[in-house]
C-alpha cells in the first residue's frame, strides 16, 4: 500500500483602505526548506526551531517572476519590513485532528507603501537569509498599498493524503 501526503496552501490577501475592501485568494508552494522543516519536526529530536507567534513573519515584494518558486528563501524584491503573526497565530483550523494551520500578518496603515505586490513568504525570521522559508506565493493580480491601506495576509496550510 502506498499514500502520498500532500501539503497544500491558500493564501488570502486583504487590502482595507478608504476606498474599500479588496480580497483575493491564492495558491502557494511549500518550498525545499519549508519540507525539509516540516520533517525535522516529525523527528526524534528536532533542531529547527517552531514557527510561533514570536518568530513568524510574513514578507511581501515585487519581484515575482515565477522561475524556481521552491527554492524561495525569501522575496525576491522587499518592500517595507516583515509583519510579525498576530497574536495567537500559527493556530490549528478547527480541533484536532483536523491537519490545517492557520498564520496570520497584518501590514497597519503607515507601515507599507508599495505599487504592485506580487509576491509573499512565510519564514521564521524577519531577516532575509537568517531563517527558514516555510511558504512561498505569487500575488495575482498584483496588489498596491498607499499609506492609508491595511494588508491583512492569511496563511493556511492544510496537509492532506492522496
């Protein structure tokens, strides 16, 4: 007998300002490292640290291109700083066994200002380079924020057996 077990991602990008509300949702891919993470933990003696409220970020960019999205460590272009998770994120969707996680980020207005998102990552750190990169997804279309916007991004991943 053979299963494959897949982990699977939606990510929904909420735009508030004064000229409304803009919702949109989107695939994602777990990248290398985010599987190489999600292994570690299922071992006898894990030596990444978890993803919690304190070291989760999510980072959003320009730069999408849509070449080697898994092996994305980081955006490829930056804008403004990574949103910590908000309070009481990553959490569990629904009682056990139910095999979703649920991250959210909120960008408050004033913190970002940027034309053309197109590109979000969920990692463990907010400097690029310094931690591990769980989720990696395009922004389609491509979202602006003004300095009176809030960006709200949510993140779940669900496992699944095929």
């Amino acid at each position: 007998m053979q299963e494959k077990t897949r982990a699977l991602g939606v990510v929904t990008i909420e735009v508030n300002g004064p000229s409304g509300e803009l919702i949109q949702k989107q695939s994602n891919i777990i990248t290398a490292t985010g599987l190489g993470y999600i292994a570690d933990l299922l071992s006898n003696a894990p030596t990444k640290p978890k993803f919690t409220t304190a070291s989760s970020y999510i980072v959003v960019g320009t730069g999408y291109t849509g070449i080697n999205n898994s092996a994305q460590t980081w955006v490829k272009t930056a804008s403004g700083s990574p949103a910590p998770m908000q309070v009481g994120y990553p959490q569990p969707q629904g009682a056990f066994p139910n095999s979703t996680v649920v991250f959210s980020s909120l960008f408050s207005a004033g913190t970002l200002n940027a034309s053309n998102l197109n590109e979000a990552c969920l990692v463990n750190s907010p400097i690029s380079g310094s931690g591990i990169s769980l989720a990696y997804a395009q922004i389609n279309p491509p979202v602006s924020i003004t300095s009176v916007d809030s960006l709200t991004i949510t993140w779940s991943i669900s496992f699944t057996a095929v």
